[in-house]
C-alpha cells in the first residue's frame, strides 16, 4: 500500500510473502479486510448484519452484540479475500 496498491491489491502480493498459518484482519480508513491461510487452522468467525461485522476467534465473544441472532453468522473460507467498504 506503501508503494500506491489498493487493500486488495496489496493483500494479494502479500500471500506471495506469507507462509505458514494466518488469519489476517486489516483496515484502512475506508476499508476492512479478512483472510485466512489454504488450511484455515486458525479460529476465525464473522457476524455480519446492515449495522456492523464483527470478527472473533470464537463465537462466544460475539454472543453479547446487538441483534446478533438475526446476524449472518459463518467462518471464513479459506484463501477467500473478505472486503467490507465503510
């Protein structure tokens, strides 16, 4: 991003660079960012509703939110980009 790439952009040259196992949440001031590595080891899961996304390791950290069980509720694919625009 340093050099002038999109979020996307620049997360896709970085997957050249990673190695091993990740789940990577990024942001920038306009965008959010969500990936996982080919295996998916690493606990990740998304509630996502018209007010927010949230991201956890665990269910149970996003039990409290707001209206959350009317949330849509699922664990990141791996090696799937997930971009959210604010």
């Amino acid at each position: 991003m340093r050099e002038g790439d999109e979020l996307e952009t620049a997360l896709q040259k970085g997957f050249e660079e990673l190695d091993g196992f990740y789940t990577l949440l990024m942001g920038t001031s306009d965008k959010l960012a969500l990936v996982r590595d080919a295996f998916a080891c690493k606990p990740a899961v998304v509630a996502e509703t018209e007010e927010y996304v949230a991201i956890a390791s665990e269910f149970r950290s996003l039990s409290h939110l707001p209206d959350v069980k009317n949330a849509h509720i699922y664990e990141p694919a791996p090696e799937e980009l997930y971009v959210w625009s604010i």
